[in-house]
C-alpha cells in the first residue's frame, strides 16, 4: 500500500508513502482515489489531511510512465474527485509539491505549508504542459498574470511567495500534521471557498496576452511548451472550465510525444544520474568538512563563494597581504552581487565572508580536508604550489587543480601521496555555473575521484569525469567550433551569419559574440602555448585580430565594433577586411542558415566521438551535460550527442565527408557510428 488512512477524531489523515519523492504513479493514484471513496461514505469524517511521508510532498506524475499507455484512473480525474469530494481536503505540504503533485493539491480545498516548502508547475522543463488542469485552476487562484509566469516559466515558489500570492492559505511553523489537523478543524467551522472549478478566471486588461505573447516567446527561444502552457491559461481565461480543461489536456498528450520532450527527459534523467557513476558504486568519498583555495582571483574567488554558499568554512591563500586582499575584496563583490540580485539576505553575505580566512601562510592548511589550487595558469607556479601542499597538509586531504589546459600527471608529478590528487575544472563564474569536469589521473585514488563528485553534490553542480587530454571535454570541443566558425568566414560566411545561425540553433549567443564578451586574449594566450609544444592551432583570422590588439567588448572591439558604454555588435570594416585577405585562396560560397549550423555542429559531434573513443568521456550523456551546461547547448535539443543520434548518425557522416571534400571540415572519425550510448529513454528523431 501507498497510501494509508488514519484518524484524528473527525478528522482522516490521509498519508502517500511512495519514496523516493511520492511521485503519482498508477498505484499511488489508485490508492488516493479508493480513499477518497472510503472517506466520503464515512459520516464521522469531517475533513480530509493529505500529506507525505519521506524527504517531500508529491514531487509531480511519475516521469517513468511517461513512455507507457495511460492507465487509470487519469490523473485529471483524480484531481476532480478529491475537488468534489463530499469532506475538504488540505494539502499539507514538505518539500516540494510540483507538477502533478502541485495539481493535486490545487483540487484539495486549501493548502498549508511549512516554511521550508516551495510549490510549483514544472512541466515546462520536461517539453509539456501540466496535464492534469493545473493551467485551468491555477489562474481561478491567483489570476492569470502569475499564473502564466508560474507556468512559462516552471519556477517553484517559496512558502512565504507562495502564501503572499494566494497559492497557500497558511505557512505552519512545527509539526505539519499537527498544524494541518489544526487547520482543518477550525476550517469546517466557517464557510468553505468554492471549489476552484466554480471561480471564475480575474479579468486582464485588453494589452495583456498579446504584450506577454511576445515576452514568452522572446525567452523561450525555439522552445515550443512556454508559448503553449500560455495558450492553455488564455484558454481558461476565455473558456468555461471543462473546455479549457480539454484544451490543456489536447495540448499535453501532443506535446508529451515530441522530440523537444524526449530531449528534455532525456536531461532530466541525465542530470540525475551524474553525481552517482556506476563505476563508483560502492566507493566510500572522504569527508569534506573544511577547504582551503589557492589563489583568489576570477577563479578562486568564485571557487570560494561555492564553498561558502554550500557551508564549508574556507582558507583564501594568496602569495601576498595586497593579493589576499583584493581575493577578499573579489569575494565580497560576488556575495553583494548576489544580495543585489535578492538571492541572499545582508545577514547571509556577512555570514558568509566572515567564513572566508585570507592568508599567506600555507601551515594554516594543516588540518584542511580539501585544498582547490586556481592560480596562474604555468605549469611551474602550479608546480611550486603543490609541492608545498603536499608537505603541509595532510596525508588524506584531497589536493585539486583547477587548470583548463595543463597536464593534471604534470602538476601533480613528484608530490607525495599522488593518490589523493585530481583535476576540478570549474566553469566561470564558478559560483554560477552547474558544470564541473573531474579529471583523475593515472594515480588518483578511487576514494579520491568519489570525494569530487561528492563535492559536486554538496555544491550543487554536476560532475563530468573527463580524461586527461589538451582542453578535456569541454574546452577541446570548443576548439573545434571556434575553429570552424573561422573556416565559414574563409568559405564566404559573415560573422553576423554565423552568429544568427547559432543563435537560431538556440545557443544564447554565436561563437563570435560570445569570444568578443570573454577576451579574445586567453584563446591567444592558449594558442601560443600549443605553438610552444609543436602543434599548430587554426585560428587565422583571430591571430590577427590579437595582433591588433582587438581582444573583445573590453577593448572596444573583437570581430564586432563597440559604441563607447554599448555592448550591442556592430560591423566592422576592418574586420571584413582582414577576412577578405584571408580568404583570398579559398573558394567563396553562399551560405544558408541549416548549413552554417552543419558545419559547426557536426563536426563537434566528430570530435565529441574521437573523444568518446579515446574514453576521454565515458559517456555520450556526459557530453551531452558538458555542452548544455558548461556552453549553453540548447537543453530542449537534449545536448550535442542526443541532437546526433536524432539527426542520425549515417547522415552526419555523410554530411561530413561532404564538408571534407570542400576543405571545410575534417572527414569522420573512425568508428563515428559507435558512440557507446547506455541509453534507457526510446530514441526519438530530433529537429532541427
Ligand atoms: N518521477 C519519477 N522519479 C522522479 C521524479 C518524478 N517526477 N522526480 C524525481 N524522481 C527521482 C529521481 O530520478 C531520483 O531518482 C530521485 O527521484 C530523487 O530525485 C500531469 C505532467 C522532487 C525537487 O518535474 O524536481 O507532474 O536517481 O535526485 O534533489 O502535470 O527530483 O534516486 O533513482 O532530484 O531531493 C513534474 C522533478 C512531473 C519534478 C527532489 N515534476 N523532480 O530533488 O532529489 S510532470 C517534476 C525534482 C507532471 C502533470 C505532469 C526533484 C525534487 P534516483 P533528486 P532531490
Ligand atoms: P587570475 O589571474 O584571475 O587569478 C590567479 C590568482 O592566483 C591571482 O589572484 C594571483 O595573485 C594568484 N596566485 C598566483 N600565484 C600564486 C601563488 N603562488 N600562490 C597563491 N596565489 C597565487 O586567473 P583565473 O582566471 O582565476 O585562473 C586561475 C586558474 O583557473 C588557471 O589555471 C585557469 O586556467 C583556470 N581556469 C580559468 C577559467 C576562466 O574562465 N578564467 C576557467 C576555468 C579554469
């Protein structure tokens, strides 16, 4: 059983044990429709307690019958028998309540929460809209205004939100199913709301769905369910209940079968797989109780903000007082940035700078459970760094090196206990972004690698494991884009084009925008370094646009002209001039939008293969994550390999061998139709 009946006197307490997150799987809503049976036929109830048992409320539909032919009884119909059942209902509700769940709790006749709760309709992050009328009772509660930035853009909202907007009728501080029998049994008292489902939907004004057309559409990019979540609610603003209720369920059965859906589900599994490989099962993680981070600029100051934000006290090592101190200084401007933008109260960001200790003095890492290096990016600084650390700090600590092009076997080479050494390659800001490449060497202890993506977890971000090899995932693919975007410029193509092209992909900016935002100098400066070691890096036009000192927005121009204090690209003629002298030798062609995304996105999956090959990546899913989340890969296209397999693999390669001929790409690699995928989600063709 998943659902069990209790009472408290005239009141039933109805509780769905269903772990791990009480997703509404057929049983459960079995379960919860044969109780609402029970407890209408049962005079001595007077009002109904729902709530949960375990780590939250009912985290929404269970996404692994997604696959599956619905069974009964559907989850609208559910939602309408606990709505117009004879006693009310109250939704107690822990965690989350999301989806489904959140549905569910919207037919109840009202909802309290503890303070920690949050509710929300997520669909949108899965492809599809809420199916069971959460799009037609949601408005009835709170108006259509809210109602559609709930479910635009599927963000949860805190408790106190929640109850400050009319989506919870009260926050209970203490025991929730104390309260929640409290609660009923003073409601039964006085007259009962209406059911949602004979409210009427708050007038908007005339301007209202045209205006928020356009602002749904603009965020959503070429993601279909926003702009159809907003059809659903304008549908129950402007329909009766049931013929909106049609409307909503029409629209979710269409888009639950789409390949914007797959692709997201395929994330969201995807995602939640990361931070437990199955290579490590079973391998115990070190425990992280303190950290210390060496060198406290871009990189170490958003590296310590990370730690702090997850509660680890941290050591800020720089190489002198002045240094330590603008480290300091750049981590208290992360901590007021996040004030301004409302993520932390003034109290927090004082909490969390006063945990940050700044110092020259390696011996107070003595007793440091982790110790990440983000100093300068040379080999012998980095080198220096970890021979002092692997004399001062203990055997067992976990030393890490968070360079993005170094050997890590180089770094670490000599130090004592290599074992305890790996690679965490953050992503910058590191305090923001989700993606984090853990890259072991030939000596890192299994104990070791577990303790990096337990870190990932308590920071909240997603591990990739990554071999050692010059960029490792993330970067070397990106090579490979920077360096066909250039190969388009020599063929004919504009930057503008280009970057259209990619943003219509769905990327938030194109290749040359976005190395015009990040300085076109550490690309140089990498550059330089390949050269160094013999190989010969293509990328001629932006070695000459280095040479002129055109490093980006900061400069005042990159591949684009900046108006002085306007970030908006402009054309520029010396740009198009250096292209042309460039592109003397190469044969000019007209280029279209599908074949500018061909010709960069291709052969990133053919090098996204040479590196699945090498088992530089385990899996084609890290990928996958790697693009999304380190790159802004579209998510709804499920990542780079997802993309791949959608188009077909057959295709590309012959889409290739195409690009090869003209000069433009290199041909597939060996072994392309064999990226090894475990996949447990059925493949559905992708679009483009
Ligand atoms: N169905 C099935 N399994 C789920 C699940 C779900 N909805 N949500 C989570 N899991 C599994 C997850 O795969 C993992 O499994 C474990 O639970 C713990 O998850 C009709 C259409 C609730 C905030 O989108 O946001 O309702 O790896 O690691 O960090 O309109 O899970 O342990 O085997 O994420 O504590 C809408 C998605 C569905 C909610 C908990 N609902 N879930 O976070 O744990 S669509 C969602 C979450 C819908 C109706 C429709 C989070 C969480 P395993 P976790 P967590
Ligand atoms: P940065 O120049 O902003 O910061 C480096 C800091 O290290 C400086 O504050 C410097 O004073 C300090 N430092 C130098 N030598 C030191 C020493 N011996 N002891 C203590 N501190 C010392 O550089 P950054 O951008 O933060 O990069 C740091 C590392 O992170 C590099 O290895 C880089 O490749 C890597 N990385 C950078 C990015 C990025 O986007 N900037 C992304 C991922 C990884």
């Amino acid at each position: 059983m998943t659902v069990t009946i209790e009472r408290n006197g005239d009141i039933a307490i109805v509780t769905i044990d269903n772990p791990p997150v009480n997703a509404l799987s057929q049983a459960v809503r079995q379960d919860l429709w044969n109780a609402a049976e029970t407890l209408d036929a049962d005079p001595s109830v007077r009002a109904v307690v729902l709530i949960c048992d375990g780590r939250t409320f009912i985290a929404g539909a269970d996404v692994n019958e997604f696959g599956k032919p619905p069974m009964p009884p559907h989850l609208p119909d559910l939602v309408a028998r606990i709505e117009t059942a004879a006693k009310p209902w109250v939704a107690a509700i822990h965690g989350s309540a999301l989806g489904g769940g959140f549905e569910v709790a919207l037919g109840c006749r009202f909802r309290i929460a503890v303070p920690s709760a949050s509710v929300g309709l997520p669909e949108v992050r899965l492809g599809i809209v809420p199916g069971a009328g959460g799009t037609v009772r949601l408005p009835r509660l709170i108006g259509p205004a809210l109602a559609t930035e709930m479910v635009t853009t599927g963000t949860p909202v805190a408790a106190q939100k929640a109850r400050s907007q009319g989506l919870i009728d009260a926050v209970v501080e203490g025991d929730l199913e104390k309260g929640a029998i409290d609660f009923a049994r003073s409601a039964i008292d006085q007259s009962l709301p209406l059911p949602l489902r004979q409210r009427g939907v708050p007038a908007v004004d005339a301007t209202f769905w045209e205006t928020t057309s356009k602002a749904v559409a603009t965020r959503a990019r070429r993601e279909d369910a926003p702009l159809r979540a907003l059809a659903c609610v304008r549908k129950a603003a402007e329909a009766d209940f049931e013929t909106a209720m049609a409307f909503e369920r029409q629209t979710f059965l269409e888009l639950r079968g789409s390949p914007q859906a797959a692709a997201l589900r395929h994330v969201f599994f995807t995602e939640r797989a990361a931070p437990r490989p199955p290579e490590l099962a079973g391998v115990e993680p070190r425990k992280i109780r303190s950290a210390a981070v060496i060198g406290g600029g871009t990189m170490g100051a958003g590296i310590a903000a990370a730690l702090r934000d997850a509660g680890l006290p941290v050591t800020l090592v720089e190489r002198d007082e002045a240094a330590v101190e603008r480290g300091l200084s750049n981590l208290r401007s992360i901590f007021e940035g996040s004030l301004k933008r409302g993520k932390i109260s003034p109290d927090v960001a004082a909490e969390r700078l006063a945990g940050v200790t700044g110092t020259t003095d390696y011996s107070q890492l003595s007793a440091t459970d982790l110790v990440i290096e983000a100093v300068f990016e040379d080999l012998d600084v980095k080198r220096e760094v970890f021979s002092r650390l692997s004399t001062v700090c203990r055997a067992d600590a976990v030393l890490a090196t968070n360079t993005s092009y170094l050997n890590p076997e180089q770094i670490a080479a000599g130090i004592r206990h290599p074992e305890r050494f790996l690679g965490l390659h953050f992503f910058s800001p590191a305090h923001v972004m989700k993606l984090l490449e853990i890259v072991p060497t030939a000596h890192t202890a299994p104990a070791t690698l577990a303790t990096g993506f337990a870190l990932a977890r308590m920071l909240n971000k997603i591990p990739v494991r990554a071999g050692i090899c010059d960029g490792f995932i993330g970067n070397r693919i990106l090579k490979v884009t920077r360096a066909q975007a250039e190969r388009l410029l020599l063929a004919g193509a504009t930057p503008q084009a280009v970057d259209a092209a990619m943003r219509s992909f769905g990327l938030p900016m194109g290749p040359f925008e976005a190395q015009d935002l990040g300085g076109l100098d550490i690309a140089a400066f990498q550059r330089k370094a390949a050269r160094a070691r013999g190989e010969t890096p293509f990328a001629p036009i932006a070695e000459r646009l280095c040479a002129l000192e055109r490093f980006g927005q900061k400069s005042g121009g990159g591949w684009y002209d900046y108006a002085k204090g306007d970030r908006t690209p402009r054309h520029s003629d010396i740009v198009a001039d250096i292209i042309a002298g460039e592109a003397r030798e190469t044969p000019q062609r007209e280029w279209d939008e599908a074949s500018i995304i061909d010709c960069i996105v291709l052969p990133m999956v053919n090098e996204a293969t040479k590196i699945l090959n090498e088992k530089v990546a385990l899996r084609a899913e890290d990928i996958d994550l790697v693009e999304i989340h380190g790159y802004g890969f579209p998510r709804w296209r499920g990542g780079l390999m997802h993309y791949a397999e959608g188009r077909g693999l057959a295709e590309i390669a012959a889409r290739l061998d195409e690009f090869a001929a003209n000069g433009l790409a290199e041909p597939p690699c060996n072994h392309f139709e064999n990226i090894g995928r475990e996949r447990e989600i059925p493949l559905e063709k992708g679009s483009n």
